[in-house]
C-alpha cells in the first residue's frame, strides 16, 4: 500500500470517528409535533441541553407548508437562548393576531426548528455539527379542537379505503392531517419495502402506493395520533369500500 493510500485511509477514519463523536444530538425536544389550539395565547415546549460538559445555543423558528422560514402568524419566544451544561429550558410558541385569517374550519400545517449551536472549539481541525429538529406544527381552530373531558373516538378511525381499479385511495374525510407510516395485509405481516409514509390533507384523497393485491381484503394502516403514538386500524371491504375499527392489543 502506498503512503497516500495510507495516508487516506488514516484520514477517513480520523473524519469518520469526528461524525461519529459530534453528531449526537445535544440539545433535545419533548415532542414530536406540535399542537397549537386555537383560542390559546401561546403553547411552551420543554428543551434541554444533554451534553453534561459544554453549553450550546438554541435557534428556533417557524417554517410554512412551503418550508419558508415566517414570522407571521406565530413566532418562537425565544428565537435563540443559551442552555447551559444539564440545564432544561422552554420555549414559547407565540400566537398573533393573523391566526383569525387562517381557515376556521379545519387545521392549518407549519413546521417547528429546533437547531443546536454548538460552542466554538479551541482545538484545530476540529469537525462541528449543528443539528435541527423540524417537526410537524398543527394549528387547530378551537371550532375542531376535541372538548375537554368528552371520550370521541379517533377522527382517525373515519378514514375510508376505496378501490380504483387495482390501487387503494385513501380518503381523509375529516378536518384533521392524518399521517399514515406503516399499511400491511394484516396484523403479523410489515410493510412492503415500497411503501411511503404519508400525510393526507383535511377533506382529502391520496393513493396508498399499494396495489389491493399485496393488500388483500383487510389492510392493516398504522398513524400517528397528537401524542406520537401509533395506533392500528384494520380495514373491512365490501363492494370496493373499506371502513376501519380499531385494534385492541390484548396485555
């Protein structure tokens, strides 16, 4: 081997073990997405910084369905703040007075940004990472807002599946964003490597990416509900229209 090869090799790993060590995420978030009701001053949002030795800045802001970065119509209060080694924080999700514009009648779609700034490193050739976390920020007008104290069922469970041709549609009939990540044919099967997890708009239809073949007749979707869980739904079909009911697992 010559010494270049040597010499690359040495490099490469040197670089690698760097993005290994500096790409563990320091500053993190208690959630993974936000929901801001409608009617609400604000929503807070509990951050900490993991790294028990360096203290690191925190950058937040608030991105469009577009992925546009916005000030309008909610701000992050904070936009940056410094968290010291261990230490926990909050930031604020502030509501102005645009929110009355947006559609009363169903959700709207942001993003949140969470990015960690890591303090500058005294020592040379140093390899830094600044990472972000984006999650999925649901404005809900308190016309849809579940009431307090009231046992609904999921809005989930009312999504239909209906036959076109040799594909599945999915069909989102509420006022709410459903995000879809896992559809098998039943319940001890997984996902076909071809599928894609997606989001389905309010009073909205999308193609499941599966043909009714690798489906069959009782497809099993898995969705992300307000609090990161992922409950399961079984489909039955009749004359092409397949309605849910949930899966009870039994302990």
């Amino acid at each position: 081997m010559t010494l270049y090869k040597r010499y690359t090799l040495v490099l490469l790993s040197v670089l690698g073990m760097c993005l290994v060590h500096t790409s563990q995420a320091a500053v993190s978030l208690d959630r993974t997405r936000v929901i801001f009701i409608g009617g609400e001053k604000s929503v807070s949002l509990s951050i900490s910084n993991q790294n028990t030795q360096l203290p690191y800045l925190a950058q937040g802001w608030i991105e469009n369905e577009q992925a546009e970065k916005i000030t309008s119509p909610m701000v992050v209060l904070p936009p940056v703040q410094r968290l010291e080694a261990g230490a926990s924080s909050q930031v604020k999700i502030q509501g102005l007075p645009e929110l009355s514009n947006l559609p009363q009648d169903r959700e709207s779609l942001f993003y949140f940004n969470l990015r960690e700034i890591p303090p500058r490193s005294d020592k040379p050739n140093t390899l830094q990472i600044a990472l972000q976390t984006r999650v999925k920020l649901f404005y809900r007008p308190l016309a849809i807002a579940p009431k307090s104290g009231l046992s609904e069922a999921p809005w989930q469970e009312k999504l239909t599946l209906t036959r076109q041709g040799d594909r599945y549609q999915v069909n989102n009939p509420t006022p709410y964003y459903v995000t879809v990540i896992e559809a098998a044919a039943d319940l001890k099967t997984s996902s076909p490597a071809d599928f894609k997890p997606f989001m389905i708009p309010p009073k909205a239809q999308q193609d499941l990416g599966l043909s009714t073949k690798v489906l069959g007749e009782k497809p099993v979707l898995t969705y992300v509900n307000d609090y990161g869980g992922r409950p399961q739904l079984q489909f039955s079909c009749v004359a092409g229209v397949c309605t849910a009911s949930p899966i009870t697992h039994k302990k």
